[in-house]
C-alpha cells in the first residue's frame, strides 16, 4: 500500500483548485497547526462525516520490564483518539469491495519514491518495464525501542530501511 504524503496531497489540492503551491501549502499547514492547538487545549474537533480527533487521558498503570519482569511505573499520559465518521467509513468499505484493477505494466520492483518521478519515468519511456531497482536490496532492520528504565516503548518494534 503506498503512502500518500503530506507533499502529494498539496500538490494534488494545488493542482485541482488552480492555486498556487506555496499558498496550498501554508493553508494546509495552518490547518494542521490549528487542529494540534486545539487538541493541546483539551478541545475535541468533530468534521461531519469525516470524523472526530479528541484526547484521551490514559492512567499511571504498573507495567513489568519485559528483560527483567520487574514492575515499571508507567506514568499517566494523554493521546489522541479518532473516531472515523460515517461517510469516510462507508467510503472506505466501498472501495475494499472493489477489486483492483490490473498495472499497465508489471513489475517485480518497488514503486518509485514520488509520484513526480514515476510520471517522469512513464513519460520518457512509456511502454518499458521497470526491471530492478538501482538501489541494491537490504534487509529491514528491527529494532525495539525502549524507554530509560529499559521498557518496551509502547510503540511496540519499528521496521526501517
């Protein structure tokens, strides 16, 4: 699945309302700046259909170190939750049902890094094959994080490239 950036999209916002990148891109930053204000203050923020971002207060829990089975104290912390709304969930559940359709060219390598580059590539050459990747292949690495008392990170392992 690939990952859809904040880039890509205000590049496409940019494209589609005739505006200019750099006004689309301070508008969107504005937008995201305003939305982690208001979740600093306590606030929740509801988008019809879309969904809602609220904060979430999670208790001090005792939690056991993993290496050792010691206890650990785990202090409250505050996240934030969504809730995905009715529209963007009946959206989504619509698209799973549909099936995928087919590449115009199949390939064992990975999808170039940018959009831009991989409209580039079928515009110089549109009908060749991408066969390999120039980087050379490497394993991911897995890595578990931990906090200072040597506890897991409740981010759980993180796979890198």
């Amino acid at each position: 699945m690939p990952t859809v950036t904040k880039k890509h999209l205000i590049d496409t916002i940019a494209e589609r309302t005739d505006q200019k990148r750099v006004v689309v891109k301070q508008t969107v930053q504005e937008f995201l700046d305003l939305i982690i204000e208001e979740l600093e203050k306590g606030n929740r923020l509801e988008f019809r259909d879309f969904g809602v971002f609220e904060t979430k207060a999670r208790a001090a829990r005792t939690a056991q170190n993993p290496k050792t089975l010691q206890p650990v104290q785990v202090p409250e912390k505050t996240t934030v939750k969504f809730k995905v709304g009715r529209l963007m969930r009946e959206r989504v559940e619509e698209a799973e049902k549909k099936p995928i359709a087919p590449s115009s060219h199949q390939s064992n390598a990975p999808e170039p890094r940018t959009h831009a580059a991989h409209e580039a590539n079928e515009a110089a050459n549109p009908t060749a094959l991408q066969t390999a990747d120039p980087t050379p292949a490497r394993s991911p690495e897995i890595r578990i994080v931990t906090d200072a008392m040597g506890s897991p990170d409740r981010g759980g392992a993180s796979i890198s490239h």
